[in-house]
C-alpha cells in the first residue's frame, strides 16, 4: 500500500507531462537560459570584483554565489512548469522517513554552505597561505561552496570540509609573512659561551634570506645543560612571502646550520658528542677480560 501512494504522484507528474508538453518544453527553456546567464554573470562579476577586491576567495565566493543565484530560480520556474511541487509534496507526505532522511543528509551540506559563507567573508586566509587545521597542515589552493583545497608539503591534496574550518582552530603560518625557525646547537662545557653565541650571531648576519629588521633579529640562547653539551637555541626570522615555494624555507635552514657550525669550527670550538661513562664496582679487584678468537676456524 505504501508503494502505491509513493508512486501515485509521478503517474501524475507522468499524466501531466504528457498533456502539457508544451508548457515543460517552455519551463525547459526558461531553465537552459537561467543557466547560461547565470555563466555570463558570474564571468561579469569575477572580472568587475577582481579589479576592487584583491582576495581571491571571496571573488571566486561571490561570482559562484551569482551563479547558484540564477541556477535555483531557473529550476524553480522549471518545477513550477512541469508541476514538480505537487509530485514532491505526494512523495514526502507518503514517506515521512524519507524526508527524515533527506534532512539528515542536506543538513551538513548547509552547514558546510554556510561555513564557506563566513569563511569568505571573514577571510581567516587567502589563496597561497599555509594554515593547519586538525593535523592537516598545508597551503590553500582554492575554496567552493562544500570544501577547501589544500595541498600539504608531501603532494596530498586534500579537501577539507568548511565547516571544520569553522569549528576547529585553525593557524594561519602566513597571515602575516613572518615564521621563525629554530634549531639546538650543542657545546662543550669548556667552550667559552659568549664568544659562541656571538660568532654565531655574527654567520647569522652574513645570511640575506633572514629578516634583519630591529624587531626579528636573530638571537641565541641557552636552552639547556645536558649531559656533555651546553646546548644553545639559535632563533631566526624566514619571510615566507619571498620564499613561498616548496623546500626554500627547508632549504635556508640548512644554510643557517651549516653557517653556524663552520663559523664555530673555524674558530677553534668543539662540538662534542654524547659522552658515556662506564662504571665497574670491584674496588681492589682485576677487572676480568676474556679473550676471544673471532678468527675462522679450519
């Protein structure tokens, strides 16, 4: 019995298609035009919003938004024509958990709709950026109604769903052009400290990839003592806007150590490795060696 009421209304929608041909042919007009200057206005207004607006997503945002726009009132002029709300109504009132269904599954694409909606608007980032949500770290290649593109540093390219942008926090490493970087630079004990950091300072000046400026100078100091070193945090201040593209950051890093160490090594400092210290407790007694032969025997 359910069957039947369910298929009742598309006998009708069937039945009224067939007599009024002509008014689906004219509604399947009406939506191919609402189609095609949905097209031309998003072009329109891409290459009007471009010329005002220097953030790429949200003219991309806005010129799909004129698009949508046009495509729904099309399809709705299309449904009234061929007589579509009375079938969807039929359909919904003779299948109550269908629309249950339908709800559930319409309700993440509106909250990731809605999400894209802020996203543009409030722009936390642009095209390029390197941001991290959730572990997924990478720059944005480009953001649609559903979902951000970001690709990560190992090629993935993964979609991330706007409405976790939204919900999680979220860290923009570019929002400003600025990342400091660090590594840990260990001494002997022996060593004169000051006179490292300062002929470690001194490489650091000779780089011209670091910032340079009063605020984001770099700077060294003492991180810790372990066990056989002193060891030294060295700081210093990329521009990823310069250095936007995979490995130049990784690639002045290197630089930045291998100056450092040269700069020490040139200048007669040690940089010891971990030193073990083996204790025997047999006071007043020979220590008991054994000699093997690891020789091949014939």
């Amino acid at each position: 019995m359910l069957d039947i009421e369910i298929l009742k209304p598309f006998e009708a929608l069937r039945a009224g298609l067939i007599a009024h041909f002509p008014t689906f042919f004219w509604s399947a007009i009406v939506l191919v035009v609402a189609i095609f200057v949905g097209i031309l206005l998003r072009r329109l207004a891409h290459k009007r919003l471009s010329r005002r607006i220097e953030d790429t997503l949200l003219v991309n945002f806005i010129s799909r938004t004129v698009l949508v726009i046009c495509v729904v009132i099309g399809l709705m002029f299309f449904l009234k024509g061929v007589g579509w709300g009375t079938a969807a109504g039929g359909l919904l009132a003779g299948a109550g958990v269908s629309a249950i269904i339908l709800g559930f599954a319409f309700k993440d694409i509106g909250e990731n709709f809605l999400a894209g909606f802020f996203l543009a608007f409030s722009r936390p980032f642009s095209i390029g950026d390197l941001i991290e949500v959730q572990g997924i770290k990478g720059k944005v290649k480009a953001m649609n109604f559903r979902s951000t593109h970001v690709r990560t540093f190992d090629g993935q390219d993964i979609f991330v769903p706007n409405a976790m942008l939204i919900k999680n926090p979220l860290s923009n490493y570019t929002r400003d052009d600025l990342l400091r970087y660090n590594y840990v630079l260990g001494l002997d004990y022996g060593a004169d400290i000051v006179l490292a950091m300062q002929t470690v300072l001194d490489s650091l000046y000779q780089i011209p990839e670091l910032e340079q400026s009063a605020e984001l100078k770099p700077f060294i100091q003492i991180e810790d003592f372990g066990t056989s070193t002193v060891n030294l945090g060295v700081y210093f201040w990329v521009n990823s806007f310069r250095n936007n593209q995979v490995g130049q950051v990784i690639a002045i890093r290197n630089k930045v150590m291998v100056a450092g160490v040269s700069a020490l090594m040139k200048s007669g400092f040690s940089l010891p490795a971990d030193i073990v210290e083996l204790k025997i407790y047999q006071e007043g007694q020979p220590i008991p060696i054994k000699m093997m032969d690891m020789g091949t025997r014939n």
